[in-house]
C-alpha cells in the first residue's frame, strides 16, 4: 500500500473538495493582498484541519488541528529586527507592529507604509541612497529623521494615494 506524506494527503483532499466545489471554511489573505499570501481551511470530520497555503510562487499544504491563527502560516520564523516587523506589518498589518518609545533603549528603525489605491500596502524599511537600511542608536534621532522626510516636498509615485507614513520600532 503506497503511503503519503502529510503535505501530499492534504493536498489530495483539498483538490477533491474544490473538484466537488466545497470552498474552504475559513480564509486569510495577508494585509498586502493576495499576491503576498493567502491561506484556506477546509475542516474535517475529525476535527483537523486541511490547510492550503502560500503565494503566487509557491503552494504548500499541511493537516493542522488548530485553525484559529492562519496568518501564522504566511510567517517565517526565521526572520528577526526589522524584517520580521516588515513580514508582520505586510501579513497582519501595520497597526500589529509596536511602535517604539522614548524610553526605549534598544537600536531603531524606522518603517515606512505607502499605500496604493486597490487597495494595497507596502511597508519597507527606511533605508539611504544606497537602499542599506538606516540604523538609529537613539529615538530621538529617528524621530529627528522622520520630522525631516515630512518637511520634504514627496512626489507620489503611479497609484499612491498619499503620503507615506512612518513608524519608529525597536529592532534590539
């Protein structure tokens, strides 16, 4: 009897729902849209969950018995500092990212949001000419950096809608 791993048994039983046209039973696409990802959750009898996950890229499939935190499957685990406030703010939205404070001691990065009309978001790291991104050792010289891009005449770009907005995290 041929055996199946975990990730081709759920793929099989989510390509037989959707061939029967049984939609997922709960759904997430990250803050970015679906470009960035998307999950789908088909609950089973016993109680598991088939999960169908990933981008335009790449699709990946597991069986899970907890589907109450699907954007968890859009995250990687092994991204710390300022790209792991990216990969959060991209997936779960800007407002899930802590935003830093005066008495905060720890290094600083700064994240910018630009919004699109579509809707859609990006959200990078503030960086120099060169694209490296900055580093600030004290909040009052982040807060310094933004007061200065918001002094600045800003040319939108093809479908902005506005400014870009600015938030001092903490990457220590």
């Amino acid at each position: 009897m041929k055996t199946y791993t975990e990730s081709r048994l759920a793929e099989t039983i989510i390509s037989t729902m959707i061939e029967r046209g049984i939609g997922p039973d709960e759904e997430y696409t990250a803050e970015a849209g679906s470009d960035y990802g998307q999950v789908e959750a088909w609950r089973l009898h016993n109680g598991e969950y088939a999960i169908k996950y990933g981008d335009n890229a790449q699709t990946d499939y597991a069986l899970t018995d907890d589907a109450d935190d699907l954007a968890a499957w859009l995250e990687s685990d092994d991204l710390c500092g300022a790209d792991r406030a990216v990969q959060t703010a991209t997936i779960r939205g800007i407002d899930e990212v802590s935003e830093a404070g005066e008495a905060d001691e720890e290094p600083f990065a700064i994240l910018v949001s630009r919004d699109y009309y579509g809707p859609e978001s990006v959200t990078t790291v503030a960086s120099d000419d060169r694209g490296d991104a900055l580093a600030f050792d004290t909040y009052a010289e982040a807060r310094e950096w933004v007061v200065g891009e918001k002094a600045e005449p800003y040319y939108l770009s093809h479908n902005e809608s506005g400014r870009p907005t600015y938030k001092i995290i903490t990457v220590g």
